[in-house]
C-alpha cells in the first residue's frame, strides 16, 4: 500500500480468484460516483485452488449500519487511495480479521456501494489462517468488542480474544496508535452501542417466552 500509487486501492489475496474484468467493475462503479469511498460485491466459495464455481455469497446493499456491524465487504473490495489519511492502513496485530477491521473503518469515514456481479472465488480449503482453527473467530471477536458490536459476539472466544490491544492498531509507519485517532467520535459509538447491548437478553428472553406461549396455546 505505501509503494502504490494509483487513485484506488484492492484486496486480492494469493489464494483467491478475481473475475477478469471485477477490477474493471469496481474501478467504474468509484469513476462513476465521487461521493463513494469505496465498493465491494458478491463472492463464490470455492474449495479448491483454481476452482472457479462454489456456493455464491449474496453481499447486501451498503448501510452503515450494516458495513460498521459485519464483514460485508468480503474478501474483495476497492477503496480510494486518498482515505488513507483519514482511516490509516491495516492493523498489523491481524493475521486474519485485518479486512473485516477495515472495511468498518471505511464504513465509518465514507459510503459505499455493491458493485453488480460476481467479483471473485475465494477459497475454503478448510487451512488456511481464516478458515481453519480458532484464529479467525478470536479475531473477529476482537475486532466485535472494538466496534461495540455486542450482538452477534460468541462468548467463548472473548477471553483469548483479549491478548489484542482493543483500543490501539498498530500501524506499520507510527507503531501503536490509539483508536479515536482513526474513528471520528469512537467514544460516543462504543456508549450508544453499549446501552443498546442491554436490549438483546431482554429481546431474546421476551422472543424465547412468546415461543412457549405459543406452544402451550397450540396444546391446549
């Protein structure tokens, strides 16, 4: 990233496969929309190398409440160049979850839009660092407590999720930086997301009661 120097900027990891023309896609889809910081798209999962068929994840149209809360961009996504001085680079405690960290970034700074079609293969061979033990899941939740992202955290990985520094990225030009340097109002994010976290056993024991109701109603 810091030796490139055209306007735009892509992941394509060394296993992974791009359709031919996705970069071409991606590239219009920015051109044709000054506002969008950055694009993404459907992908296919494929369980071999070179393998180019595979079950098709369907991406959702960009929210930012949904690109700060999930993963959406996958493993395929383009940005512009110029938001590097506003969302920094990579967190290099990563090995795996580095992609899902920054596209919430991206999300924080700038919009977003899905680019049509099939953008690439990424491949699940079951050995790699995001899809084979317990690597990826313990960095996801890292990266869930960072943004608040309370709701979909499994709990039995935030304990050795804690070994990362939650509150600081390490960035490859200026070593530890801490978050709020990175995310416009990260204080006010976590609070509102804290509060609302309250709301989910509540929800999920008002959902589980209105089951067994239903369930007493239909044997009576």
């Amino acid at each position: 990233m810091a030796q490139s120097s055209g306007d735009y900027l892509a992941c394509w990891n060394a296993d992974d496969l791009r359709v031919a023309d996705s970069l071409e896609r991606m590239v219009r889809i920015l051109d044709e929309d000054s506002g969008l910081g950055w694009t993404y798209g459907d992908f296919a999962i494929s369980r071999a190398f070179g393998q180019m068929e595979g079950r098709v994840v369907s991406t959702p149209e960009w929210t930012r409440e949904l690109g700060t809360r999930g993963a959406i961009g996958g493993a395929f996504f383009m940005w512009r160049r110029n938001l590097l001085s506003s969302v920094g680079w990579f967190d290099e405690q990563f090995a795996s979850g580095g992609d899902f960290d920054y596209t919430v970034r991206l999300s924080l700074h700038s919009k977003a839009a899905r680019t049509p079609g099939l953008i690439g293969y990424f491949l699940d061979e079951r050995a790699g660092l995001s899809t084979s033990g317990d690597l990826q899941p313990i960095e996801r939740t890292a990266i869930q407590l960072r943004y608040g992202i309370y709701e979909t955290l499994d709990w039995h990985y935030v304990h050795p999720s804690l070994r990362f520094r939650i509150g600081h990225l390490l960035q490859p030009d200026s070593g530890w930086a801490p978050i709020e340097e990175w995310v416009p109002g990260y204080a006010q994010l976590i609070e509102g997301r804290r509060s609302a976290a309250w709301r989910i056993p509540l929800n999920t024991a008002k959902a589980a009661a209105r089951r067994r109701i239903v369930r007493m109603l239909r044997h009576q």
